[in-house]
C-alpha cells in the first residue's frame, strides 16, 4: 500500500496506534482484528506493537513529512470505521493524533470521508465472501 516509505520506527508507531485505536472501545470487533491483522502482514516481519507505546501518550512526532502523516491518519480513520461504528473513545484518540500532525481541518475532513467510504466497503466485500462460501 503506502507503508514502504516508512521508517521502521514509524511502522512501530503507526500498528501501536492502530492497535490503541483497536481496542479504544473496549471490544475488539471481527473488522478490526482482520484489518489490524492485514495491517502487521503489510508491514513487515520485525514490526510489532510495544504495550508501552499502544497504553502511553500519544506521540506522533516520528511521523516527520506528510506522506508519513497522512498514512497515519488514513489508517487510524478506517480502523475507526471498519466496524461501522465510529466510537468515542475511538474519536479521542483521532482527535489527539489529528492536533498532533497539524493538517488543514479541510485536509482531515476528506481524509475521514475517504476512511468512513473506504471501511464501508471493506465490509461490503467481506459480506461477499461470506455469501460465495
């Protein structure tokens, strides 16, 4: 996808996000496991999420350019909507990361369009497959 330009201390920090992001709500969702599961295969061997970093403040300040930013928002936005249900606590988390990385709000607003469209289809295609057998 657009992980490759990332560093491998940025891959760390973005699947300790989406894992933090996962489990925001307290209930670890089908949607989001397969996601985040896709997530740690495109990624990498050797990337993996440190419970200090997935439960400690939010940083992102590895995420250093925009291309690295806007991949993180992009994940952490269809890890939100993956399950159809865009949670609070799931919503506190995104709004720390989005005052973090300083994108125009008009930037952040597409990027949540794109995410919420993009998770809905995810599920479209996973209630495909479970018709086809």
């Amino acid at each position: 996808m657009f992980f490759e330009k990332l560093s491998l201390r940025q891959k760390i920090g973005l699947l300790s996000l989406a894992k933090r992001m996962m489990i925001a709500d307290a209930k670890v969702r089908v949607e989001e496991d397969a996601l985040y599961q896709i997530l740690r295969t495109e990624l990498g061997p050797g990337v993996d999420a440190p419970t200090q970093e997935v439960f400690g403040p939010i940083d992102v300040s590895e995420f250093d350019d925009p291309h690295s930013r806007l991949v993180l928002l992009m994940t952490l936005a269809i890890m939100a909507f993956i399950d159809d249900n865009f949670h609070p606590s799931e919503s506190g988390v995104l709004a720390q990361v989005t005052d973090q990385i300083g994108f125009p709000r008009d930037l952040v607003a597409q990027a949540m369009d794109i995410a919420e469209r993009q998770g809905a289809i995810v599920v479209e295609i996973e209630n495909l497959f479970a018709k086809a057998g």
